[in-house]
C-alpha cells in the first residue's frame, strides 16, 4: 500500500504540466486506482510467464537476465494492445499469433480487405512507436 502511495505521488511530482485540480482527492484516487490495475495485470503476465518457463526444458531456459527482459517486454506489448481498439488488437492478433493474412483477417471479421490491412498496419505503428520510445 505504501508503495502504491509513493508511486502515486511520484507520478504527480514527475507530470510536466498538472491539471487544474478542483478534486485533488479524486485525481490521486485515480492514479493510484491505474497504479493497483497496473500492478495486477503485470502479477497476471508475471504468472503467465512463470508458466511458460515451467514447461521449457532446462538446458532451453533463459538466463535470469533474459527472463527479466523478457517479462518487461511482455509488459510493454501488454501496454500497447490495451490502448488499441479491440476490433484492431484482434487483427493484430490473428495475424500475428495465428498467422492469418489480411484477407483471412478480413474474412473472420467481417471487414473489407482494406480495412483489415489499416487494422493490421496500425498495430504494427503502435509497435513500433513503442520500440522508439524506450
């Protein structure tokens, strides 16, 4: 909790330009409560991972180094995805985890050919926008 408290307040303290606040009480509230959704949905993605590495053979397993990146990167697609529509996170999904074209997106959808590829490329923007931030 006082982790939560401190996160908060340093993410005040670090904006380049705060709001005008008629509710302070309401707007730390409402850092802190993406602060909490954060904090858990990184715990589900930690588990996941966990998971993942259970399952792979020893000798295949990464360093501890290579797992923490790993992690942080699952976290920032994570990010990513949530920001996009659902209707283009599931384009990029299909095309990217179950290997389908944009026609076959298209066709799942119930979309034009050329909407499924403007699905599709603006994931793939947000991807790499997010590649050019870190």
């Amino acid at each position: 909790m006082a982790d939560i408290a401190q996160d908060t307040f340093v993410r005040v303290l670090t904006r380049q330009q705060l709001p005008s606040l008629d509710a302070p009480r309401s707007y730390l509230a409402a850092i802190a409560r993406g602060l909490v959704i954060d904090h858990w949905r990184r715990r589900e993605l930690e588990l996941a991972w966990l998971e993942t590495l259970a399952s792979w053979p020893e000798p295949e397993a990464p360093s501890p180094e290579a797992r923490l990146l790993f992690l942080e990167a699952l976290v920032e697609i994570d990010r990513m995805l949530d920001v996009l529509k659902p209707v283009v996170r599931t384009a990029f999904l299909l095309a990217q985890l179950d290997g389908l074209t944009c026609a076959e997106i298209a066709q799942r959808l119930g979309v034009s050919l050329a909407t499924a590829e403007r699905y599709v490329a603006k994931a793939l923007r947000a991807c790499y926008a997010l590649r050019f931030e870190a």
